[in-house]
C-alpha cells in the first residue's frame, strides 16, 4: 500500500462519501470525514467541519492529511469551479501527495447540451493543473438511486422499477460502495493518470433490469420507463427545482445522443484491472438491501 497519512473525504456526510469512509476505514486507513456541520449525535473522532465556500475552512480541515478523495456537489458551474479551486489549494498548502477525483458523470468539453458534463472537464482541467498526483473515478448509473422515497415507494407498493430511461437502454448498473471501493484502491495503489469507469459486470435493459430485481428481491419487478418531465417533477419536489433541472437534463442528454448513452452507460470495457475489486451484480445488491424493499 502506498497510503500513509491521513485521508481526507469530501462531503462525507453525503451517501457517496460516507461511502468512501467506510471504505477506507475498512481497509485500515484513516479516514477524516469532511463535514459543513457536525450532527450533534455525531461520535466521529476523525470528523471535521468545513464548507467548501470556506477556503479558511478547508485548510484547516485539510492540515497533515496525505491523500484525499475529492468530491465537489452539483451546482452552477462558477460555484463548482471556485469550490474546487479552494479545496486543491487547501491540498496543495497541506502538502497532499495524491487525490482522487471522484466524479458523478461523464465529462464532455464546451460546447455540450449538459452542464454537468461541462462541468466536470473545468474541474478535471483544475486537478491537472494543481500538479497533485491524481486518478478519476466516475459511475455507469448508480443503483442506490433506486433507494431514494419515490424510487422506493414504486418498488415495495407497486413492484415496478422506473428509472427516467428507454427500455431498451443498456446499463451497466453500479453502487456507491463499488466506486468508494476503488477511489481507495487506487490511492493503495498509486494509480496516478488513470480515468476508470466503474461499472457493473454485465450491461442490461430496463427489463433486465427487473429480472435481476427479481432475483434479487425473492419478488417479481416488472420495468417501466418513467417520463423525463415527470421525473423531474418528483425530483423538484424533494429538491428543488435547479438540481431537478440539471438531473433531469442529463437523463435528456442520453435520450437524444443513444451513441454517447451507449458508451458511458452501457459499454462494459475491457474489466477493470484493479487488483482487489470485484464489481458487485444487480441481484446480490438488491438481495443485500431487501430489507429496505419490504
């Protein structure tokens, strides 16, 4: 292993980088959580409070850590770059020897129907610049989205799964634990100038999908494809409606370029040569978290 020294997690209390923690954790490693606000239940010893519009803030919770894994919420695309320049200069003034870029999506450079996309070259264009030694790890589709309410509601009430995709869409489902896993293995590892796309071990359509539920869930799931507008909608709902918008356009995004859909959801690539990670299926997820499907 080539870690020692602490690792800092960006938006630790979120799912994916708790996710991160744990995985790091896990494998023996300490982990500081980076937090904006410690929960008054919170018995953490290695969490930390800062705020990502708070460069004071980052660099005092970024102080003798060796490693980090960085993470930066969606957003307007100026907010997103001003957080990401004040998190790499916290880096660079704690004297961090290498990070992982953990990103939420595909990037794509200007000009690109979706923001997000765009959003994620700047940033990774600001990494690179830094001079940290880095490596990028970035999802298919995760299947903890099926865990939020509404997803979850459709699945225990009314046994259908109905993500805003086309049917015949071929996904290589992944989750959040698979991707925490290999933003640690490639600290370990010292994988600096890699770019992964994790995904699952098989790519499949919305039916299969469902078969794979099935299984999983000891239950029959039957797949239907939930109108973007909709979608967006039940997402306003519990969101607000800029992240819904900004969601909601990348489901657009996939809609309208199939080909682009097809290579980074659904092309399983070569298998990722990662000695230690094993990509978990669409069944033994949903057979692990069957209890929340009840």
């Amino acid at each position: 292993m080539s870690i020692s020294g602490p690792i800092l997690v960006f938006l630790a209390n979120g799912v994916q980088g708790s996710a991160v923690v744990r995985a790091a954790r896990r494998r023996g490693h300490v982990a500081r959580a980076l937090m904006r606000a410690r929960p008054d239940h919170a018995t953490d010893r290695d969490a930390v409070v800062g705020d990502l519009d708070d460069p004071a803030s980052l660099r005092a919770a970024a102080h003798g850590c060796a490693h980090a894994v960085l993470q930066i919420p969606a957003g307007p695309q100026p907010r997103m770059m001003a957080q990401a320049q004040a998190a790499l200069d916290a880096l660079l003034a704690a004297g961090t020897r290498s990070l992982v870029l953990k990103l939420s999506s595909a990037s794509r450079p200007a000009p690109c129907p979706d923001a997000s996309f765009v959003a994620n070259a700047a940033i990774e264009a600001l990494v690179r610049h830094a001079g940290i030694p880095f490596a990028v790890v970035r999802p298919t589709m995760y299947l903890d989205n099926l865990l939020k309410p509404s997803a979850r509601a459709d699945i225990v009430d009314r046994a259908l799964v109905s993500p805003p995709i086309a049917r015949d869409q071929r996904i290589a489902w992944t989750c959040v634990d698979d991707a925490a896993h290999v933003a640690i293995l490639l600290l370990e590892q010292a994988r600096h100038g890699e770019d992964h796309l994790v995904c699952g071990p098989q790519a499949v359509t919305g039916d299969g999908l469902a078969e794979q539920l099935s299984i999983g869930l000891a239950r029959p799931i039957a797949f239907r494809a939930e109108p973007v507008a909709l979608f967006e909608h039940d997402v306003a709902m519990a969101l607000g409606a800029d992240l819904a918008a900004r969601i909601a356009a990348r489901f657009r995004y996939f809609a309208e370029h199939r080909d682009d859909a097809d290579r980074i959801l659904g092309a399983t690539p070569a298998p990722l040569r990662l000695p230690g990670f094993h990509p978990i299926s669409i069944a033994e997820w949903a057979r692990r978290h069957r209890s929340l499907f009840r």
